[in-house]
C-alpha cells in the first residue's frame, strides 16, 4: 500500500468566500476527522494533492496529512466537484487507525488475451469495475488483477474466483458476477434473422387470406 506526506494548512477561514479565495490560489478547502477527533478544516496545494494521489493506489493512497507539525494518517473519504470542469472543489479526509480495518473500493483490471471468446465472436465484459474488501489501511491493495486468458464463450468469473491478498476479503456476494463474455451479432447472422422474420409475416398473410377464402367456398 502506497504512502506519502501531504502538507495541509490550518486555521484556514471559512465560508463560501473564504473557500473562492483558496481555489483562486490553486488551493483547496478540506476538512479532517476521525477517530474522535474535532473536525479540523484546513487547504492543500492542488499540485500537492495531484502527486500524492498519482500513484497506483490513487484515491486509497495513505497519507501522511501534517497539519502545524502534527501527522494525521488519512484517507480521502469524499470529494466535490465543479458541476462543469470536474475539478475538485472539497475534500474530506478521515483519519484512520492503522492497524484496525476499514471498508475501500479498490479497481478490478484485466490481463490477458481471451482468444477462444475472441475467436467465438465475443468480447470480455468487464462488469464490476470496482470492488469492496475490508483491511487494514496498510494491507489495501492498488488493485485487483483479474486474468481473463482461460475464459471461453460460456466463462463468468464471479467475485469468488478473485485471488485476493492476505489478511484482505471482499464484502459482497462471492457469485456476483465480475467478468463475462458478450457474444457480438454479425451482418450475416442479422440478415437471416431478416429473412426468417420476413418468411414468417409472408407466411401469415398467406394463412390468413386461405382462411378467408376457405370461409367464401363454405358459405357459397
């Protein structure tokens, strides 16, 4: 699990004017708690948190929040965005307990190359892009790595067939499905598909104008 110093300034004034003047300055307002302790607002410097956060682990990165000399181990429990530009207006960072555990998403990636789903004209289905386990802070992997080269046309790889860490399990239901297989339609298989439904709607008319005409012979 990755982990680095981020620099936080306190006493920081607050307020909807106070919060334009810090993103003005390419700093952004946040607050810490956790743990019992008072929530603290304080800024950090938007490139600071951008390279503390480009790592693997990214967004479950560990910090190291100093705060006036003091170390807050945290994590980024939620941030805001601007509406338009996406860019983070807020974020809250809770102070965690090192050695207790916790509940993250972590990303699920592939690898491999399916090449009987590819030859079966399908295409791996990536389901479940994020998955939620309980660890400890330092045990939180960067990511799941799921190898999809065995899968065949008929293959789900469910929350249960995850290799997961030590000391780290997921919380939901182990037959949830996470990878899967879709099968692509071809411009062949929908041009017959064409001519059987066409076949078909000729073939009622056809039925139907018997009935009527059988119906004139019987009345006649």
């Amino acid at each position: 699990m990755t982990e680095t110093i981020l620099h936080a300034e306190s006493d920081r004034a607050t307020g909807s004017s106070a919060s334009r003047r810090l993103r003005r300055d390419d700093r952004i307002p946040a607050v810490v708690y956790g743990l019992g302790m008072e929530p603290l607002s304080v800024s950090v410097a938007r490139p600071d948190l951008r390279a503390a956060v480009s790592g693997a682990a990214g967004m479950n990165t560990i910090l190291d929040l100093t705060v006036a000399g003091s170390v807050y181990p945290a994590l980024i429990k939620d941030v805001q965005r601007h509406p338009v530009r996406q860019n983070i207006t807020h974020i809250d960072f809770i102070q965690v307990d090192l050695n207790a555990k916790i509940t993250v998403s972590v990303p699920v990636r592939l690898e491999g190359e399916a090449k009987d789903v590819a030859s079966g004209n399908g295409l791996v289905d990536l389901t479940m892009t994020e998955v939620e386990v309980v660890t400890t802070p330092r045990n939180i992997p960067d990511e799941l790595v799921v190898d999809v080269s065995a899968m065949t046309m008929e293959t789900t790889i469910t929350l249960g067939d995850i290799q997961l860490p030590a000391n780290v399990a997921a919380t939901g239901d182990a037959e949830l499905p996470v990878v899967t297989v879709l099968t692509m339609r071809t411009p062949v298989l929908d041009a017959e598909e064409a001519a059987r439904e066409a076949a078909a709607e000729e073939g009622d008319g056809s039925e139907a104008v018997e009935a009527v005409e059988g119906g004139d012979d019987a009345g006649a």
